[in-house]
C-alpha cells in the first residue's frame, strides 16, 4: 500500500516541548502508523519546501482509559516524528507566537 503525501503527515503537534524545539529548527508532526523515516522526509520536503536534515521517530504508548465501570479502554496508537531542517529555512505555516 503506497502513502498520499497527505496520509502520511496527519496533523503538527502543538505543545510546551514541540514549541521549545521549534527554536531550534525541530518540528513535530504526528503521522501515519505505517510511514518510517524517509518516507517523512520526502513529504515534508515537498508539502514545506524546505531541506529535511534528519527525522527522530518516536512510538507514543497507549494509555488507559476508562469506558465505563467494568471495561477499560485504550487510546489510539500514535507514532510522533520530529524533524529537523536547515539552519537558514523556517516552516512558516507553522510558527506559532
């Protein structure tokens, strides 16, 4: 099964630590379960337009939650990529203020 660039990146990561990585050209994306390193950074070069200098996958564990009194649940899986781009390029859809 071949990835739309559009499956592969599902949505960026807002948060404390995403944010603080930002100032060193490092953005997180959350993407699909089936993408591995270069297959992200080829997306992200041509949705972006930016040089990718490298790509960290990280497996985010499933985490418990409760359904109702006798059945617990699970959140999703979810696999988060951070990547980093070169020194003198932005991703201006991106930056938050």
């Amino acid at each position: 099964m071949k990835l739309d660039l559009n499956d592969i990146i599902l949505k960026p990561a807002f948060n404390e630590k995403a944010n603080f990585l930002q100032q060193q050209n490092k953005y997180t994306f959350y993407i699909n379960q089936k993408a591995n390193k270069k297959v992200v950074a080829e997306a992200i070069k041509k949705l972006f337009n930016v040089t990718v200098v490298d790509v960290n996958i990280v497996n985010l564990p499933r985490k418990t939650k409760q359904r109702d009194r006798f059945h617990p649940g699970f959140t999703n899986y979810r696999k988060k990529a951070i990547v980093t781009i070169a020194k003198d390029q932005k991703i201006k859809e991106l930056i938050v203020e």
